[in-house]
C-alpha cells in the first residue's frame, strides 16, 4: 500500500498542478452515456472512438491487477489562450504552440513513477495522456480534479479548463482515495455554447465532431463547405477562451508549456509559402504535426 501524501507530493514535485487518486473501476453512467453519443452519430468520422469502449470506462482492464488511478493534470493557459484578435484567420489552439503534450506529460509520469517505486520497488504501472482508451476526463471529475463543463471539458475552479491530464494506472492499494468536487459547476453560465462558430456543443455536455472545428482542422476525414473554421487552422480555443474561469485563471508556470512560435507573426501568405523545412523548424516538436503542413494549408484555404 501507498499513502496518499507520498503520491500527492511526488506529483508536484514533479511540476503538475493537481492530482487526484480514485479506485480503478467501472464507470457504469459514464459509460451508457458514452454508448448514447455514439449511437446518435456524434463521433463521425473518429472511427476509434468505437473501439475498445469497454476498456475506455473500466481502467481495471488496462492494467493487469491494477488497483487505482492516478489522474494528474497541469495548466498550459498561456496568453493566446484567451483569444485572438477579431479578424484573424490564422489561429492556432495555444496548446498545439508548445512542445507536445503527449511527450511532455508521458516523461513527467514516468518520472513520478520512478519515485513511487522508490517507497514500493514492486510497483507495477501504466502511463496514459489522451492517446489510449481511457475517459479521462470522468475520471479526473471522480477524483475531484474538477466537473465537467458544458463544452465537456474538464474545468477546475482554479485553473480552468486548459489543462492537460495523464494517469497512472497501478497495482498498489492507497491508504484513501479523492472524492468528486461539492458546491461548484457552471451555474447558469453558457458562454462557451454560445461563444461555438458552428453550434457544436451539445445541451448534454457532448460534443458533436460533425461541427466541432477542432475536430475538423485535425481529425476529421470528411470536409463539408457548411462549415465554418472562423480563422482557426489548427485546433479551436472558441469555447475556451470566453470561459470565466479560463479569464481569472493563473498562467502556466511550467517552461515545456511555454509557446514556440508567435502564431500572430505569421498570417496566411507565410504560411502558404512554409516549406515543410521551414514547418519543422518551427513547430516540429509541436503537436501541429499531427495534421502536418499540407492540411493546415488546406484548413487555411477552407
């Protein structure tokens, strides 16, 4: 077994801002719901978001044996992330302008499962952040990390909703597990619904990817000229940006999460004339690889 305080200090000695620790089990409402969402065709063209559904909701299943979660989450709220100015159609998600979040998250994991053993030289572990089966968002919710918003983002009364999660999935028992957050939500606020080009953010806290522009400038296979980008060429922060607790939230304090490149330098001619040399350079420790120049060329001529 492990104490709770040793898990809770190592994750912030680490650097990450908060972190909760919940029994590995089954999410039974989360995991009808989730059923729901897809039946109803929101996930479109996301064809993994069907598979492995029963290992999405049950943590147990990812890990042999395992006993709890670890869901740790850090800020990456920069000044971008509040918004460009009116006009500009050349707006990147401010996340995507640092150092990708899935190798930074994925070393800081390791590195508090590294000191975890150091109390418990048997430990077995997992490391997961937004690239395996696993609803992390819930979790984290379970954890007291937050609620779900109603853009169904993870929003924390103290550092909004631009937050990067990662779990550690182990074997070990914890001498006493977080419980969900009392007396905080988002009333009767609804700027983040309104605040949506395209209308994407479901009354259920769900999101439809038909029109999320998120979803389109990164993901989405298909292209539909009724859709609207609002400038964005990589990723959406619409729904962010508006978010009150997103405005009086702190900034990040971390350096991997600091931008690379000033997306407001560059306007749409600099980036129709970016060689894929010239990209790498730039933004190839980012996670506008993903999509990779020539889409963002694309997005930029939707």
């Amino acid at each position: 077994m492990i104490g709770r305080n040793i898990i809770i200090n190592a994750a912030r000695e680490v650097g990450f801002d908060l972190v909760g620790i919940v029994p590995a089990e089954h999410l039974h409402e989360q995991h009808n719901l989730f059923n729901e969402w897809l039946l109803a065709g929101n996930s479109s063209t996301l064809d993994y978001l069907s598979r492995n559904i029963e290992k999405r909701f049950d943590a147990s299943l990812l890990v042999e044996g395992s006993r709890c979660i670890i869901i740790c989450a850090i800020s990456y709220l920069s000044p971008y992330s509040r918004g460009y100015d009116k006009g500009c159609n050349t707006k990147v998600a401010s996340y995507a302008l640092a150092r990708d979040y899935h190798v930074t998250i994925k070393e800081m994991l390791n590195a508090l499962a590294a000191t975890l053993k150091q109390h418990c030289p048997t430990l077995r572990f997992r490391a997961f952040t937004d690239s395996a089966p696993i609803a992390e968002k819930s979790y984290a919710a379970r954890a007291g990390l937050g609620w779900i918003g109603r853009n169904s983002l993870l929003v924390n009364p103290k550092y909004g909703s631009m937050l990067h999660l990662g779990e550690l999935i182990i074997d070990e028992e914890v001498d006493m597990y977080d419980a969900p957050l009392e007396s905080v939500g988002c009333g009767e606020c609804r700027r983040c619904i309104e605040a949506c080009p395209n209308g994407a953010i479901l009354e259920n806290r769900t999101i439809d990817t038909r029109r999320c522009i998120s979803c389109r400038t990164i993901e989405r296979e298909s292209e539909s000229s009724t859709q609207e980008l609002d400038g964005w060429i990589f990723g959406c922060d619409a729904c962010q940006s508006v978010c009150p607790y997103n405005l009086k939230a702190p900034m990040h304090n971390h350096p991997l999460f600091d931008p690379l490149f000033d997306p407001t330098a560059l306007d749409s001619e600099a980036w129709t004339k970016m060689t894929e040399e010239e990209f790498l350079a730039m933004a190839g420790s980012t996670a506008m690889t993903r999509a990779g120049l020539a889409r963002i060329k694309r997005n930029i001529k939707a």
